[in-house]
C-alpha cells in the first residue's frame, strides 16, 4: 500500500496553484482533502507524478450567502457542511447529504470540492448539486468561469473541468418557500458509496401542486444523472402516493445501470425506484410542512 | 480469602500502554541497519513460471538484493504443515514459487532495500513470464472426473477424505416413520482481517550465529522450531519475540513462508529484515477461514426427535497446506452433532485443493460450520414438522444428569444445562410475545424475524494426544527479593488480555495487591516452553499451569512459613499479603517468607532457595462451552433490506474470571458471527481472482451496523480443569451465525422460503420474495 514516487507541491496562493497545474497538465493531481485520490494511489491505481496540494490556500473553505444565493468554497469538509447553521436553515438538503457521506474520519478530512472533481459514479455530492441546480465555479490561469451541475459530470470520473482549472467553489440556491429537500442512501455496505442514492428538491404551488421538481441519482449509472422522466411525469402535477409511486418507476429510465457484486442491473434499477419514491415523500412532507 | 479477584471487573493491565499509543508492535521496532522487504507476488492463480527477470529491480539504487525460487531452492525450508491425519497429500509449498504459482498473491519474488518504498518500486520492476494454466476455483468441480489438476503428482484435487460412521444405519433406513430433510448449506469464505496485519523483523548475527526473530504470532515457540529448522540455524540459538500484537483471530496460528524468507534473507546479508503486509497483502496473502459446502440430511421421528444425521462436507482447502489446513474441516466433523446426542452418523469431509489461498483456523475454526448446519437443521426441522424450534431443541437436548456425554463422534462433552441456557434467553427476550408481535406484523405485511441458536463448541485445546504438536501449557510463578511477582506463560494472548486473568489468579492465591503480579509471555528466551494462543484455551489452560505453578509456590511458602512460627506445616492461609493459621492467631508477613526463601537463612531443612515454580498442565479433555442466542431481525419486503432489531445471549463459559473480558470476547465474537450471516463474502471470480480484495469491497461489519447486544451468562464449572473455566473466545462467532440466518428465514416465511445462503444480501431476500405471500 505505498505510492509511486511523486514529487508534492504546496502552492500558498491559487494564483500558485492554477500555474503549477498548467505546468504540468496531466502530469499533476490536484489534492484536496485526499480521500479518494490517496487509496488510489496506494493501490497504484492513478500515480500522478506531481501532488499539487491546495490544502493550505487560505479562503477556500467557507459557507456564505451572497445576494440570496449560498456559495461553499471548495475546500469545505463534509463535517462543516454537516454542522453549518446557515445550511441546516437555507439549504438543508447539503447537510442531509454530507451526513450520509463515508464516516466521522472522512468527513472531517474529505472536501466538497474534491469529491465533485473526482466525479465518483456512486458519491454522494453529485446527486446535491444536481438536484439544487448548483453551479460550480472553476477558475483557470486569468479565467473564471460558473459550470452549471447539469453540464459538470461528463461520466465515469470525468468532469467538464478544462485542463488546469481548478474547481474553487459551489454556488447553490437557497430553499425557497413551500419547498422541501430530502437525501436518501442505500450504503454499500463495505465502501459506504451509495448503491443507490437519491436526491430531490420539491416545492410546491399556492394550491399544492407540483411546481417544481429535481431529482438527481448517483450509484446507479455511468455518472450521477438527473431523472428527467421521473421530474417530467410528475411536474404541474398534483402530488398523491400513487403518483409520486408512478413517477418513480421512470428512475432508471435510459440509464446503462451498474451491476456489481452488491447489486445486479435489474435490483438495482428497481432500487433506483423505491428510493426515489422515498426521496419524493419525504421532500414532500417537508414541502407540505409537515 | 479476602483479595477478591476472581470473578471482579478487573480493568485490564493492558489497556493504559495500548490506549496512549505507548506499545510496541513489530513495525514499532527500528533495529539498527535494519533492511526492509516487499514481495512480488501472483496475478495469475494458475501458472507455469517461465521466467523471472529482475535485472531491473536489482538496479534500482537502494536495492540491496532480491531473490526468487531459484535462489532459495534446497536453502529454505518449506512452508510446514502440522496436520498429520492419515493418507493427507500434502504438496510441496516453497516460500517463494519456483516453477509454478497456485494462486493468486503467491510470493514470487523478494526484493531488500535500504527502505520500504524503494522495495516496493523494485517489486513493481521484476518482470515474470507466465505460461497460465485454467483455474480451479469451485470445489465441487475440482472434484469432477477431467477436471484440472493443480498439483499433478497427486493426480487429482482431493487432498483427504476423513469418514465418521456410527449407529446402525440399516435400522434407520428401514424406519418408514422418519421424515428425512435435505439441505445443502454454504459457508462462504471469509477473510480473518486483524487490524494489525502481519510482521516479522529476523535478524541474524553472523559472529554468534544467532537468529532473533520479531512476529506478530499466536504461537512463538512452535514459530521458533519451525524458523530454524527452516532455516538451519540450530534451535538452541534461535529466539522468537512476539511484542504486542494487534489480533490474529487463528490467521496469526501459522508458520509463513514469508516468515521464513525474511530469516534466509537476514542470514544471507547479516542484518535485519523487516516486513510488514500491506492491507491488500492480507487479503491476498493471509489465510482465508470457513469455505465448505455441506450436504447434509437429517432423520427425523414425527414428534421432533431427530435419530440420524448424514453429512458430506466438502472443504475448499486453497492451493498449500499452511500450518492446520487440512485440520480444521475435520473438528466440523467432531462437532456436528452440537447439542443433541444423536445416535445415527454418517459424515464424510472430503478436503480439496483449489487455486486459491489457503483457508486454515479462523475464529471458530470448523465449528462455526458444525453450529451453522446443525442449527439450521434444527429450524429445518421444525418447520417442516410445524412444531416451534425452541420445543424442537428442547426434545433434542440431552438431561443435564447425562454429562458427562459420550457421543459418537468420539468425544465427550464434561458439562453442561443446555435447557437452562435455553430458558433464559426466551426470557430475556420475552419470547412468546415476540411471536404474539410477528403475527401482528405480518398482518400489517411487515416481516420480524426471530432465530435462535442453541450452540456447544469444543475449547481448552487440548489433551495432546489429539493436538499435533502437544496440547498443554506452561507457566512459571517467580516471586522476586522485593516480593513482586514475575509470571511466565507459554500461551501467547493476542490482545484478549490475560495479562489481567493471569495476574488475578496468582494475586488472588497468594494474597498479594493485584498490582504486584506482571505478566510476561511472547518470548522463547523469557518463557521456557510453550503452545499458544488459539482454540479458546489461553486461560482455561494456560491459565491453569499458572495456577498450579502457584500452587507450589504456596506450599513451598507455607513450609518455610510454619518453619518460622514453629508451627506444624499445615493449612495455612495467604490472605492481605500475610500468612496465618486458619484461626488467624500466628501469622507472618508474606514478604518476610520470601526473604526467607531467597536469602535463605533459616531454612527448614531439605528445602531449596528460591521461590520460582514451573509447570506444564495437560488437560484431560477438551472443555465443552454452551449457549443460547436469539436474534430479531426485520426485514423489508420492498427491497430485501435486513435490520438486525435485537439480540440477545446467554452463554455459559464455565467459571467466570473476569465478566468485563468475557463481555468483550463475546460481544467481538458476535460482531464477526452476525458479520458472517449478513455481509462478509471473499469472492474469487471464475479465473481465481480475488474480487473482494479490499476493504471497499468486503464488507467488514461496522459497529452502526449492531443493536445494543444482551449478554448474559450462567456458570457450569467444567472438572477438566482446577479453574473450572471453560473458554470464551469464539462463542460468540460460533453461536450468532446460525441465530442471525434462522431469524432472517422466519422472517421470510409467510414467503414459504426455505432457505438462502449466506451472506443474506439483500438482493437475495428480494429475489426469493419475488414470488409473493404464499399461504401454507
């Protein structure tokens, strides 16, 4: 379990470190918190042979609201996320999300930023920001640009992140009224990832119907996806059990599903299913105050 | 008496250096110019090796040698096996493969080097050219005739076929009013992973020809005969430490090639060597447990007594022997019979190579799989003749009046009230209401489960006329000038924490403050003899050569004592560091007899100086530990999804020393029990790679995972041995498997589902589901 041999930088500014990571392009890694990146290479699976570690640039690990939006720089552990009051009051369905994430030692180690990097197919941010139509922030050497969820995950542990910019922050809405978010996981149950995770923010018109609804669903595919069937079947809609049950057969609907030793194809298409019903009802109740 | 020890919550003497990180395990040693070592190993799980380059490896600076097969061919022993049953073949397993590998992670090459990364560099530079052969990696194929043979001289993959037949099969067979139930089982393979993995440091000193080796092991003494006659260097100038070790669950109850390359390379060079396994090493690498496919039919009269039991078990025995290999699927033989004296037997254990690690002793170590059938059957039977298991054991278990029992598997159990065990558990978990709940639920469609277990396991190994390699203990008592007290044990203890029992028992005989007795074990030049730890025997056996040899220590005292008081030697007692006459009236203080014994001025005549006594004890018989365990499970018709509601226990390990270290054994017995039952699996694909070879990958239960457990226990002393204790460390695994699937199966019942086998994922319980409610 020990690496290839790599040489470590440690760029005090990001200024620093978007020139380092355009020294050495695909040569260079970029380490966050390192809890995917580390095991990877301690198995010899990736062996970058430049570490460019932006741990210790200050100001990127924060949780703030500007102009009725809330942005998270990239360096937030889960744990922060977990325990952030704003979150808990304006976006609840991020510390939902980052409580379900590994355990204790990772949240308080892994970070936002790198865990949507990576681009994990069964992580669990991914599912967030699609739900919540986040943006993500990515910043080059003399460019900055905002990359909308939708368009970040290319597939199996590729992002839309051009060769040497750097992922510095997420910008998500905050809850608006008659809304309600909900995360729900199925754990693998040696890894922890979700064999099925499933995230939705739902909300609701003056007179109860469906006016809006995002689910976004990791674990099952290639990469994190949003349903668009099941979102299509169900908004203007006004929400009943049957419903919401219906709606959520579409899940997996022209996704290439994953079949592993936990879960085969046809199970876990059908996990896809009774998860995102549950995420459906219990974002639901939440919409509905209850 | 009134040092009461025995029997308290006594914290452990272990725990302050092992909490604050202040202990030493074998990577905490640094020896001076110590040198480090990595293996090339295996990617292929049958192959002819037609050529190791390491011209690359050697070059890398840093890089101080490495060698392959050839190089140690004819210079070191091969790996041992100790199983000596009768017609065993056992192949020649050479420390690193020479012409052919067998499995996949098998040691090709070792590469030294002035430290561990430039090792681990080299490693990846040693090119091997494979000429691969097909795989065998199911045992029931290795069996088939035109099946390929993985060790030709043999000419087949069966390694031993061991039969055990009793009764009068004719009258059973002719009895028309039996019912037989069929059913094949499978106890899927498991990995041990202890948290400290393997290590070994050898170092040899070319001047005094000498070989000191550093293991974390369960067995240094057997370690150090094997090392040196591996090695060559002679036994009297060979010396194993063990310093702490950080779990072994049997996987650390072996001699590994590793092991033995590490002293040759020390020889070689004449400095230290150094490994340490990595994670995925000891997934590969350490032996593997369980792995045995059971057909097994049992024969049953309508009221529930069951007369016959036939068993055919196939064992998936890996590529090698390691140390007890073949050994361990013939004590699931020896036990399947658990609590219930059947009269009928007929059990034939066919052991068989395949092209994967090789299974041996993992906590439990063919009686989990024993337990595992026959308590599965018990359910089986009940739910075919309709009665409720709990009655159908009950009219299974032999009177209390009867022990000792002789049974036809050729032991004899000393003790035991299994209906007592039994009783308790269904109150504690207030049984006939849980039924009463399970209905309600099932009317609600929600399914509860509740399983029971009703174990007995075989511990205290043992008389060494059935151990290989002898079966007793040693311990030495050494009462020192200043009146402390040195105890010595041959029994290695690998973090159960005997430091403390041992020290109870000895502080507790001679009536001296528990914090005067240390404990020192794990060290072939401290202790003079020893076994080890495994088999549930460290206290009930070790335990009591330490008792013995205080024993001694105290008739020697009591002599020199009366000597002093000018008394008669008599019953005298040892009681607040004092000792004095039953009545109390002369006494004299325990330090001025050592004094005495030491300086030896007054001493009575024919008496020694000195006050160190050594004794080996040889147990009689095996002891026999029981229990009853009950698991409430739920689980969820949608998706198959098991939640593990409650459990409770009650085991009976004989006379109690310590209660808090018998909650632990039993409480991490259960974690790796229940683990079996709904989530470890190590699966080799069809070409033997091993696709669980990580700890994302096997599932390693976590503690979230567990409700709170509720253990209880009651004490039937055994009388093979002065302690009257039993054992206690694999209980917990070898009850909590059978509990955990028999609930999970009365959940699915209202399915009419029969049986699933093991892990219990949820896939599984949702396919078997499918079907829909069917009404019997």
């Amino acid at each position: 379990m020990i690496a290839q041999p790599f040489e470590y930088h440690v760029p005090k500014t990001l200024a620093e470190a978007s020139q380092l990571v355009a020294q050495f392009g695909a040569e260079g890694k970029i380490l966050a918190g390192g809890h995917s990146l580390v095991p990877m290479m301690k198995l010899r699976l990736a062996s970058p042979k430049h570490l460019i570690d932006i741990g210790r640039i200050a100001d990127l690990s924060y949780v703030r609201e500007e102009d009725g939006k809330i942005q998270i720089g990239a360096l937030t552990t889960h744990y922060n996320i977990e325990s952030s009051e704003l979150l808990k009051s304006k976006c609840p369905l991020l510390p939902e999300t980052a409580r379900e994430i590994g355990d204790a030692q990772v949240r308080n180690k892994g970070t936002i930023g790198g865990s949507l990097a990576h681009s994990d197919p069964a992580g669990d941010w991914p599912t967030a920001v699609l739900a919540l139509d986040a943006e993500v922030q990515a910043l080059g050497t003399g460019t900055e640009r905002w990359i909308s969820a939708k368009d970040f995950f290319v597939g199996l542990l590729e992002t839309s992140l051009a060769p040497g910019e750097i992922l510095t922050a997420i910008r998500v809405p905050s809850l608006p009224a008659r809304s309600g978010d909900a995360y729900v996981k199925l754990r693998q149950p040696a890894s922890g990832f979700a064999i099925v995770g499933v995230a939705v923010r739902l909300g609701l018109d003056e007179k109860g119907a469906i006016q809006h609804v995002s689910v976004g669903i990791t674990g099952v595919g290639p990469k994190a996806y949003r349903a668009a069937a099941v979102e299509g079947a169900l908004s203007g809609k006004s929400p009943s059990a049957k419903r919401l049950a219906e709606a959520s057969e579409h899940a997996a609907e022209g996704i290439d599903v994953n079949s592993d030793l936990y879960a085969s194809a046809t199970y876990r298409a059908h996990l896809a299913s009774v998860y995102t019903r549950r995420a459906l009802e219990k974002a639901l109740d939440r919409a509905s105050g209850k | 008496m009134s040092t009461k020890l025995l029997g308290e919550r006594i914290k452990r003497k272990e725990d302050p250096r092992l909490i604050q990180g202040r202990a030493h395990y074998v990577d905490d040693i640094k020896l001076d110019g110590m040198l480090h070592m990595v293996f090339a190993r295996s990617v292929y799980a049958h192959a002819r090796i037609t050529k190791v380059d390491t011209t690359a490896a050697r070059a890398l600076p840093g890089v101080v040698a490495v060698y392959t097969g050839q190089d140690i061919k004819g210079k070191l022993g091969l790996v041992p096996c100790a199983a000596g049953m009768e017609g065993l073949k056992i192949p020649d397993h050479p420390c690193l493969a020479i012409d052919k590998v067998c499995y996949i992670g098998e040691p090709i090459a070792a590469v030294v080097a002035r430290d561990r990364y430039v090792a681990r560099d080299a490693a990846d530079l040693i090119e091997v050219n494979y000429d691969p052969l097909p795989a065998v990696t199911d045992p029931l194929k290795a069996l088939e005739k035109g099946s390929n043979v993985i060790h030709e001289e043999f000419g087949d993959n069966v390694a031993f076929v061991a039969k055990l037949d009793a009764g009068d099969w004719k009258v059973v067979e002719a009895d028309s009013t039996l019912k037989v139930i069929k059913q094949r089982f499978i106890n899927q393979r498991l990995a041990p992973i202890s948290m400290e993995t393997r290590g070994v440091i050898a170092s040899y000193s070319p001047g005094e020809d000498t070989l000191t080796v550093w293991s974390s092991t369960q067995i240094p003494h057997i370690l150090k005969t094997q090392l040196a006659l591996m090695s060559g260097v002679d036994e009297a100038r060979s010396r194993v430490i063990t310093p702490e070790v950080g779990g072994g669950f049997g996987s650390k109850l072996n001699v590994y090639g590793e092991e033995g390359v590490a002293c040759f390379a020390s020889k070689q060079l004449g400095k230290p060597v150094k490994w340490i396994e990595g994670r995925r090493e000891n997934m590969l690498a350490t032996i593997h447990g369980r792995d045995q496919v059971n057909d097994l039919e049992i024969y049953v009269q309508p009221d529930g007594k069951v007369v016959g039991l036939k068993c055919l078990i196939v064992a998936d025995l890996g590529a090698y022997h390691q140390l007890l290999t073949p050994a361990i699927p013939t004590l699931t033989a020896l036990m399947i019979l658990g609590c219930y004296n059947i009269k009928h037997v007929d059990v034939e254990t066919k052991g068989v190579f395949t092209n994967k690690m090789a299974t041996d002793a993992y906590r439990g170590a063919g009686r989990p799989e024993a337990t595992y059938i026959i308590e599965r059957a018990m359910d089986l039977v009940a739910h075919e003749l309709k009665l409720d298991p709990a009655e159908v054991r009950e009219k299974n278990f032999p009177s209390p009046k009867d022990f000792p029992l002789a049974l036809p598997t050729g032991v004899t159990y000393d003790t035991a009230n299994y209906q007592k065990t039994l009783k308790r558990v269904l109150k504690a978990a207030s049984y006939s209401k849980l039924r009463k709940e399970q209905e309600r639920l099932r009317k609600k469609g929600k399914y509860l489960g509740i399983g029971l277990s009703t174990y007995v396991e075989i511990c205290a190994m043992g008389p060494s006329s059935r151990m290989p390699a002898g079966g007793w203990e040693a311990g030495t008592v050494r009462v020192e000038v200043t009146g402390k007290v040195t105890v010595l044990s041959g029994a290695s203890p690998h973090g159960q924490g005997e430091e403390t029992t041992f020290a109870q028992i000895v502080a507790e005989e001679l009536g001296i403050p528990f914090d005067d007795v240390t404990v020192y074990h794990g060290d072939t030049f401290q202790i003079p003899m020893g076994i080890g730890t495994f088999g549930s025997r460290t206290t009930a056996v070790g335990g009591t050569a330490i008792y013995n040899a205080a024993q001694r220590i105290k008739k020697k005292m009591a002599r020199i004592a009366a000597h002093k008081l000018g008394i008669k030697p008599g019953a005298l007692q040892f009681v607040d560091g004092k000792i004095q006459t039953a009545d109390g009236q002369k006494s004299i203080g325990f330090g001025e007899v050592v004094a005495e014994a030491i300086f030896a001025k007054q001493l009575p005549p024919g008496i020694e100086p000195g006050l160190t006594e050594h004794c080996v004890f040889e147990p009689p018989n095996y002891t026999f530990p029981f229990g009853a365990h009950l698991a409430v499970t739920e689980v969820e018709a949608e998706t198959g999804e098991v939640r593990l509601r409650d459990y409770f226990c009650v085991d009976d390990c004989g006379r109690i020393l310590n209660p808090m270290l018998v909650d632990g054994q039993v409480h991490g017995g259960l974690a790796q029990g229940i683990g079996q039952a709904l989530w470890e699996e190590l699966v080799y694909d069809e070409n033997g790679q091993l696709v669980t070879g990580s700890l994302m990958d096997y599932a390693l239960p976590r503690a979230h995972q567990f409700p709170w457990f509720n253990t209880s226990n009651t004490e039937t002393r055994t009388p093979v041995n002065p302690l009257g204790a039993k054992g206690v460390g694999e209980a917990g695994t070898i009850g909590s498997t059978p509990a955990v699937v028999n609930s999970v199966m009365d959940a699915l019942r209202p399915f009419g589902v029969r049986h699933i086998d093991m892990p219990l994922k949820p896939e599984k319980l949702w396919n078997a589901m499918k079907g829909g409610l069917k009404t019997s």
